[in-house]
C-alpha cells in the first residue's frame, strides 16, 4: 500500500541562525527512514508524468521502485542511465518546476519529493562506493572537451563509458566549472563535486587544468593533436553590468567575481590569501539564483544588513522559491519592485549608497511578465558599503573569436543542431555555451546528447 | 606543476624567474600575461610575460616583491615548482606599421616595456627609450635596453642614477626639439602612465598604456579588472592589457586598485613572519 500523507517528508535543515555564520550545507538530505516512508508515496504510474518533466528523463518510478525494496545500488543504475552528476542534480535542480511539478500526488496535496530522494540514492552510493571504477576497454578514438562544468562532466562521463578516451581542459585551476566557482559550498558542497570528477577520473577521464583554449591552444590545434572531436561546454561566464553611474567604484563587484572569491578562492577563511572586502551593509541587484547565493555569501561573511533588491515584484522573482525561503529565513532584506539608477561614492571612489527608484508594474512585455515601470520622484538613497551585480551572464566569446567557421547567434551563443552539431565538422557544443545561462541539469541533458552525437560521427567516419 | 629553472635577482626588490612552460612559450607575444599560483590555497595573480624561448619552452616573468604572494614566489629557488601557469592572456601590444616609437618604463614596468622596445627593435623600428628608477640601486635592464634603443634616456628620483628627473621630463624634452613619434608606448605605476599621457596629449602624440588591475580568473569571467576607457567598460584581461592613454580613467584604475591595500598590508606582514620563520 502506498503512503498517503498528502505531506511530503521534510528535509531536516541547519536553522537560520547557526546555518547563517557559516558555509555549511543547509539542507542535510533525508535519513533512511525519512527516505523509505518518502517513496512509500509513489503511485508508480504507468504513464508517469514525472519522466516527462525531467529533463533527461531518468525514469523515476523505477528508481524509487527500487529504493522502496532498500536495492539502493539498483535505484543508482537507474539514475545513472540517465543522469551523470545525481548527487549535484538532487541538490540543485528546480524539482518543483520540472519532475515534481508534473507528479499525480501534487494534485491534492505535496507532489514526491523526487528530488531528495535523488540526493538521498546519490549520496548513499558516494558513501558505499568511493571511486568505483566502471572499466571498460578503450576504443582508442580521443575526444576533447573543453570546459568542466556540467555539461563538459556529462558529456566527458558518457563518452568513457562507451570507451572514448576523452580529456577535458579547464581553463581554471579546478575543474568543475560553476559547479566550483559559482554555487557556493552551503547549496552544494565542493566535497560532492570532486567526488563526482573522481569517478570520472577512475573511469580514465583525464584531466588538465590551467588549460585556456583559444588562448594556449586552438579548436585546431586540439584536431592537430589527434582528437577525432571537440565538445565545447564553455559555458556563459561573462557577466553583465547595468551600465549605470558608479558602477566602477571599489565596493562594486559582479556577482561571478564575488561568488568566484569565496567558493573557488575560499575567501571566507580566515587564512586564504584571497582578499575579499568584509562589509557591512550589501545590496545585490538581481533576482535569480545566483543573486540569492551571493547575497547568503555575503550574510555569511559578517554582513549587518544584507538587501535584494530587484525591479520587478516576488511572483517574478526567477529564483527558486525552496532558495527565496531560505534567504528570507536567514535575515535577507527584499526591496522588490526597485531599481537601482546610480551607485554613490564618497571621495576615496569606495561605495557609500544605491540610488534606487520605485516600480510599478505596468503592461506584459515580450517576456510576458508585467514590465516595471519607474514613479516618479521616488527616488532615493539605500546606505550600503558594498553592491553586487547579478544581472545575468553570457558566453564568453574566446572560443567564438578563435575558432574559424564557427557559427554563433548574435548575442553570442553557439549555434547547434538539435544534437548539439556546429557549423564547423567535429566539433560539437552544449550547455550555457549555447543556451545562454540556464540550469545544471539542462547542460547535463545537452553533455549527454552531444556524447551520443560525437559517438555517431566518430562511428560513421 | 610548473618548474621554476632559473632565477636572478635584478634589484633588491624585483627578481626575474624562468618557468618552464612549453605551451606558453610556443604561443607568447610581447604585451600578454600569465596567472600563476604559487601553492595550493594561494591566490591567483597576474604578471606579464617578460621574455619566452620557445626553442627551451620557457617563459620569463620579472617581478617585484610587493606582496604575500610575490615574497612566497621570490622564495622559491631552481627547480622548485609552482602549482599553475596560466597563458599567454590577453592581447599581444599591437607593433605593425610602427616606424618611430617612444618606449616609455618606470621602474619595475620596465620588465614589460623591455619586450616591446626589443620587438619594435628587431622590426626595424627607430625606438627612443625613457626608462626611470627611484635610485641607482633599482635599476633594472638598462644594458638590454641600450641594445635595442637608438636613443636612451635613464632618469632617477635622486639623480644616483642617469639624469636627475622624471621620464616626463625626458619626453617633454624629445617632443619640444621636435621629435614626432608613430606612438608612445608608456609601462609602469599608473600616476606615471597617467602623466605621461597627460604630456602626450598635449602634443598630441598618440599613446598606448599597459593596463595591470587586480585579477582572478584573466579570462573575461569576474570582471574585476574592469576599467573604463573611452567612457566605456572594458575588461584588462581581454579586451587588454593594452588601452590607449587618453582614453583610460587613471583616477578610476588607482582606486580600484587600492581596494585591498589593508589586506594586502596584513598578508604581507603574515608573509614575512612565514618566510623568516622557515629560514630559522
């Protein structure tokens, strides 16, 4: 009989106030029992929605048919077959927007908590089986990747499966990608990330770090150096800026550059010999999930007053909601339907306040949501030592510049079939590269569809 | 890892490092830089490219020991290794269609402005050199650059070394008897880039400035090497090093890269403990 709580277990948390001073990890994944009397909740359809709502389409019914029968290394294959980093994916994907948003329980009542029990599979197998390695015998056909974010590790992860020899290139000192400069240790812990890269690295992926293609090596030398085909999961690290007065004052930061120096460089230890400017009163410009780590990073780093403050109203907030909660819990101020017009300085150029104007929301734009509009004379001035710019990123165009025949959109984005193809023969793409910033497991799908492309074209050579 | 094969110190305070880095070296231009980290934990600074070798697959970085990270790196002796080397970045300066050239160097800078001279040099370039020095003892390159100069000018603070003055003084003395120049190409602290584009610009010669704001990543990503020039913002790590002179906001570049000062103060203070407590 299944179990037919219209509750879904909750995640056991770090409260607000000791999680708050500190980077560790917020939620702290279901307990066994927690996780068996949460997939005793699953109706096993059979047509199930929540396939359909995942983005890779782990076949979710099975893997919790599994975990029901405590078949935990079972329940694991299953996901693998479809998703390459479940124990990152269980932590940060938006499940309520995807599998969980489709599940036949959310009718009446909470929808299976998919995801957790992604993250409870995923984390059980890390513990049973460290660094298993699936060997399998090379095909002695090289692959590069370059980039070690999400969709570099899929793709790289498939592809050794099958036999490839594939090495990734990073161009940081870490690979990892995002999933190490960006999402900071309190929302994914980096331990898990170099768990996942060590699997790979037992399945004979290599990799080398320090590695800026377009810069040390071409698109064309990596051909020269006897790789069949190039994956390119660059990603979209640039960021972008609002262009408005002030914005070059110390005390200003991007949200990549703040987020770079405290989960890549470590920052927030006492000892690192990354500087990063401890202050008081922050305000972070953008509503997404990226503004809401940057402005949990800054609380945690001994911020008195730590603002959001965003243009247009709550429901547009593009944010997770699980992520919105979490920040309003822990003390974060939300100056919605605001928008900053100038950044003040005081006469050494350091940050001294944000002039921000009121909005309403007027008619839907092409985005369809109700565009902001300003009212006048309702300026006026937050005091702040420090603001961070999450605004978005978008490619970084080294590759583009350095890589002849390769077509992109305007904005930047390469172009791709639907299997991740370029313009240019052997070299293939995926991720926010293409895409434009979006999500972890988007750029897992994209990694893992590019794989079986790059697996045709090689065989059809 | 990336090995450290020679090492030379040129002043008191700057020291010059070969680092064997194959890959670099076979793609380096004048004007690009590295990043490197010295240890693990350590953080990312960038240096520019001195010199390479591509025959040996070595590249030269000259430096001064300003902070926690270059006392650790000036640490090290030969055939020890450091943990990244990240390369060539960033533009290489732009040398093509340079016939008469103004190279200017103020003090460690001159480690930058060295290639450049040497590039225009071997380009069949008339290059009048302005190098300037605090004294006699922080002079750095000056028979490298007698070799590649068809006029050099060596100016000091103190007058211990070459003539008493600044290298503005130098240039405005050139531009006054007349002598016109393609480009002035200007390399050191930012209050001498920024008056000897002051003094160009009322000749109206045209000058490119070598741009070194604080780094992480060097390659577009953080943007905290965000300068504005010409009204705009630009990114030092690509869209640079180099930027023209009369166009860049010095005042704006001082600031910003005084933002970790007190930090910086207190690591090099850590730094200096570490390293004498090593040596005891």
């Amino acid at each position: 009989m299944p179990n037919m709580s219209p509750k879904m277990n909750e995640m056991p948390t770090l409260s607000p106030e000791e999680r708050s001073k500190c980077f560790s990890e917020v939620a702290l994944g279901y307990t066994e029992s927690a996780a068996l009397d949460e997939a005793a909740r699953c109706l096993h359809c059979k047509n199930p929605p929540c396939v359909t709502g995942c983005p890779v389409n782990i076949r979710i019914p099975d893997f919790i048919a599994r975990l029901r029968e405590n078949d935990y290394d079972g329940a694991y294959s299953v996901i693998s077959e479809s998703s390459s980093l479940p124990a990152v994916c269980g932590r940060v994907c938006p499940q309520e927007t995807q599998c969980e948003s489709k599940c036949v329980r959310g009718i009446k009542g909470d929808a299976v908590g998919i995801g957790r029990l992604e993250r409870f599979v995923a984390d059980r197998h890390n513990e049973t089986h460290p660094g298993e390695s699936a060997n399998k015998e090379k095909n002695g056909h090289r692959v590069a990747i370059v980039g070690s974010g999400p969709s570099g590790l899929a793709c790289a992860g498939d592809l050794a499966r099958m036999g490839y020899d594939v090495t990734v290139f990073e161009a940081l000192h870490t690979a990892g990608g995002v999933l190490v400069y960006g999402i900071p240790e309190f929302r994914l812990p980096k331990s898990i990330v170099r768990v996942e890269i060590g699997n790979l690295e037992a399945m004979g992926v290599k990799f080398e770090t320090d590695m800026v293609i377009g810069r040390i090596l071409s698109v064309d030398d990596l051909f020269e150096k006897g790789f069949e085909a190039v994956f390119i999961g660059t990603g979209a690290g640039l960021p972008k800026f609002m262009n408005i007065p002030g914005e070059n004052y110390s005390g200003v930061y991007s949200a990549n550059e703040f987020l770079t120096r405290v989960n890549l460089m470590g920052a927030f230890r006492e000892d690192a010999d990354t500087p990063i400017m401890r202050v008081q009163r922050v305000a972070v410009v953008g509503g997404g999930n990226v503004a809401m780590d940057a402005a949990r990073c800054a609380l945690r780093l001994g911020a008195q007053e730590v603002s959001i403050v965003y243009r247009r109203g709550e429901e547009e907030l593009p944010a997770r909601r699980e992520e919105i909660e979490h920040a309003k819990e822990e003390g974060i101020t939300f100056r919605l339907l605001t928008n900053p017009v100038a950044v003040l300085g005081d006469d050494k150029r350091a940050v001294r306040a944000l002039k921000c104007v009121k909005m309403t929301l007027g008619e839907p734009d092409a985005s369809g949501r109700r565009r902001p509009v300003e009212i006048d004379g309702s300026e006026y001035e937050l005091p702040v030592d420090c603001v961070i710019m999450a605004l978005g990123t978008s490619p970084n165009p080294l590759i583009k510049d350095t890589t002849e025949g390769l077509d992109t959109e305007r904005w930047g984005g390469i172009v791709t079939d639907g299997d991740g193809k370029t313009s240019r023969e052997g070299v293939f793409a995926g991720g926010d590269a293409v895409t434009g910033a979006a999500t972890v497991i988007l750029a897992m799908g994209a990694g893992k569809t590019a794989a079986k492309a790059i697996d045709a074209y090689i065989k059809s050579k | 890892m990336y090995q450290i094969i020679h090492k030379k110190a040129l002043n008191p305070t700057v020291v010059e490092m070969k680092v064997s880095a194959p890959l670099i070296a076979k793609r380096a231009e004048p004007g690009q830089f590295v990043i490197l980290r010295v240890d693990e934990g350590g953080e990312r600074i960038p240096l520019t490219i001195a010199d390479y070798d591509r025959d040996a697959g070595s590249v030269t970085i000259i430096f001064q020991t300003v902070g926690a990270t270059t006392m650790k790196l000036a640490a090290k002796a030969p055939g020890d290794f450091i943990v990244d080397f990240v390369g060539p970045l960033g533009r290489p300066t732009a040398t093509d269609g340079l016939s008469r050239v103004a190279v200017i160097g103020g003090g460690v800078g001159c480690a930058i402005a060295y290639p450049v001279a040497k590039k225009l040099h071997e380009l069949g370039a008339v290059v009048h050199s302005v190098v300037g020095f605090r004294n006699r003892e922080l002079v750095i390159l000056e028979d490298e650059f007698r070799r590649v100069s068809d006029e050099f000018y060596l100016m000091s603070d103190d007058g211990s070394a070459g003539e008493h003055g600044l290298v503005t003084d130098a240039l405005r003395r050139l531009l006054d008897a007349g002598e016109r120049y393609d480009e002035v190409i200007a390399i050191g602290p930012l209050p001498m880039m920024k008056f000897v584009c002051k003094l160009t610009k009322e000749y109206n010669v045209k000058t490119v400035v070598s741009m070194n704001p604080i780094m992480i990543d060097g390659t577009g990503m953080c943007g905290c090497c965000r300068l504005t020039v010409g009204g705009k913002m630009k990114f030092a790590c690509v869209d640079g090093p180099d930027f023209d002179g009369h166009e860049v906001d010095f005042d704006e570049a001082m600031s910003r890269g005084s933002m970790y000062r007190e930090f910086e103060a207190r690591a090099r203070e850590h730094a200096c403990n570490l390293l004498k407590t090593e040596a005891d």
